[in-house]
C-alpha cells in the first residue's frame, strides 16, 4: 500500500471515494514492489474524466524500451454518479480533490482512495502537531 502521509497534516479530508485507476503493464509492476509515491499529487477534470497529476510511478527496470512515462496523468475510474458530485464539490471555494493511497485490491486490480480536501491554515497544522504530541505522551505514560 502507498500512503500520502502529507495529506492528513495539509488538509481536512471530508469525503472519500475508492476508485479505479487506468494503468499500462510496467505501472501495475512497480506499484505492486511499492515503487510509487502520491506526496504532491492532486485530482483534475479534463472534460467530463477525473485525472490523477503529478503521480510518480517508477519505471520497472525490466521494461526496456516498453517503458511507461512515470509522471504521466492516470485517468481514474469512477461511476458517472460519483463524477458528477466530485465536480459540483470542487467548485465551492478552498475544495480540491487528493489522493490518500493506493493499494491492490484481493483481484489483484489497483486502487486509490481519493478524497474531497480542504486545505489547513499554518494554525491548523499546530494544533494538529500539538494534539498528535499529546496523544504520543498518553500512550507513553500508560
């Protein structure tokens, strides 16, 4: 599983959607040795499709000159319902659309859990640390 651990200190997650993910043979192959990272990627409309930017994906060093492009968008697979809502959501202001992680499910299919965000102000991210450094003290006392 590849986790976007930047997402839960950057924004306030509200709503959370498994989708699929539209991927070329060397991909599914360096997802699966967990040779992919989510840190700065984001969710874009390109018409009426939902694309996932800026997801690294390395190349699989056995590919050869079948290589895949390893910043290329991914198109995402998503109900024309669920589509629907996430583009009326991200018109409000301050809402955008991130990735959370990225698994394979028990048939073997990739998946990534996207979510509708927020973004944190810098005071927000302190009272996150601050409650995060509580919580670690609790644990450490008991």
């Amino acid at each position: 599983m590849i986790k976007n651990r930047k997402a839960y200190y950057e924004y306030f997650v509200e709503n959370e959607y498994v989708a699929g993910i539209k991927l070329v043979g060397s991909e599914i192959k360096s997802i699966r040795s967990g040779k992919a990272n989510l840190s700065d990627s984001f969710c874009s409309f390109n018409g009426d499709e939902l694309f996932l930017i800026n997801s690294y994906i390395e190349e699989y060093e056995f590919a050869n000159q079948f290589n895949h492009d390893p910043n290329r968008p991914k198109k995402l697979l998503l109900t024309k319902k669920e589509l629907k809502k996430l583009k009326v959501k991200i018109t409000e202001k301050g809402l955008t659309i991130i990735p959370l992680n990225m698994f394979i499910n028990k048939q073997g299919l990739c998946k990534v859990t996207i979510c509708v965000a927020r973004g944190k102000h810098m005071y927000d991210k302190r009272e996150t640390i601050k409650t995060r450094e509580v919580k670690r003290d609790l644990e450490r006392n008991l």
